[in-house]
C-alpha cells in the first residue's frame, strides 16, 4: 500500500531558505483590518441610516391609509380623501428621496475620504521603501568602489615591483661566458 510523502520538512526547509521580514505582513495585515473596519462601519451607519428613513417613511403611508380607510358620509368626502392621500404621498417621496440621497451623498464622502487616506499610505509607504532602496544600494555602490580602489591599489603596486625588479635584472653586469 502506498504511503503518502510527508512535506513538512520540505516545506519548512523551502520557507527557511526565504527569509522574511513577518512584521511587514503583521503590519499589512492590521492596516488592512483597520480600513476593513472603517469600511464596513460607514456601510452599517449608512444601512442604519436608510431603514429609520424607510420605517418613517413606511409608518407615515399606514397612517395616512387608516385616515383613508375611514368611513365618509357623503361619496365626494372619499375622492377629497384620495386627492389629499395622494397629494401626501407625493411630497412624503419627494422628502423620503431627498433623505435617502443624502444619506448616499454622506457616504459616498466617507468612503472617498478612506480610500484618499489608504492611497496617502501606501503612497508614503512606496516612498519610505524607495528611499530605504536607494540608501542600500548606495551603500552597496560604496562598498564596490571602494573594493575596487583597493584592488587597482594592490595591482598597481604589483606591476610597480615587477618594473622596479624587471628593470633590476636589465641593469645587472652581464658576464660574457666567451
């Protein structure tokens, strides 16, 4: 029967091999929740918002339906109670709308406001990380020239000696074996 390979030593030696900086995640991961939570609460205060409009509203056209409902004594008081009915309706939309795209326009603000601020964020994150970039390699450029400079110093004095012992040997009396 076969067994299946187990990779959690393989995994941990994979994760191990990539260092990572966690509090960058930690980080991440609590400013992300902190706009999660503005988020949602600027949607339930709109939500909240618009069903006190709405149950107002709804509360509003029963009452009006009971004054409908009651018994007139003569059949032109029920056409005067449906003009009237209907003219209540009309302005009750009219103000229950206005309300309602209020409560939109509020929103709507909030949330431009929040997204506005995550974007200043990570705005001013980018520069943090590009400047922490440009220290580093400027460092590492640093490191380079100078390695360099001390190598051609090595070398120069290198080829420095050979000359100096090249030119030794030249000058040297030569003996003839004639």
């Amino acid at each position: 029967m076969a067994n299946s390979q187990d990779f959690t030593a393989t995994l941990k030696e994979m994760m191990g091999a990539f260092p990572m900086d966690t509090a960058a995640f930690e980080d991440a991961w609590k400013t992300s929740a902190g706009y999660s939570e503005k988020a949602t609460s600027i949607a339930l205060d709109a939500a909240g918002k618009t069903t006190d409009i709405s149950m107002g509203w709804t509360m509003e056209t029963l009452g009006r339906m009971g004054e409908l409902a009651k018994a007139k004594p003569a059949p032109t008081d029920y056409a005067q109670a449906m003009a009237d009915f209907a003219s209540a309706q009309m302005t009750s939309v009219s103000d229950h709308m206005t309300a309602l795209t209020d409560v939109a326009r509020s929103m709507q603000a909030e949330t431009l406001e929040l997204m506005m601020s995550a974007g200043k964020e990570v705005a001013d994150d980018a520069t943090a990380n590009a400047t922490t970039a440009a220290k580093a390699t400027e460092t590492a450029t640093n490191k380079s020239a100078s390695a360099a400079r001390s190598t051609t110093r090595k070398t120069t004095a290198a080829a420095k000696k050979t000359t100096e012992a090249a030119a030794s040997a030249a000058e040297a009396p030569k003996t003839d074996a004639n």
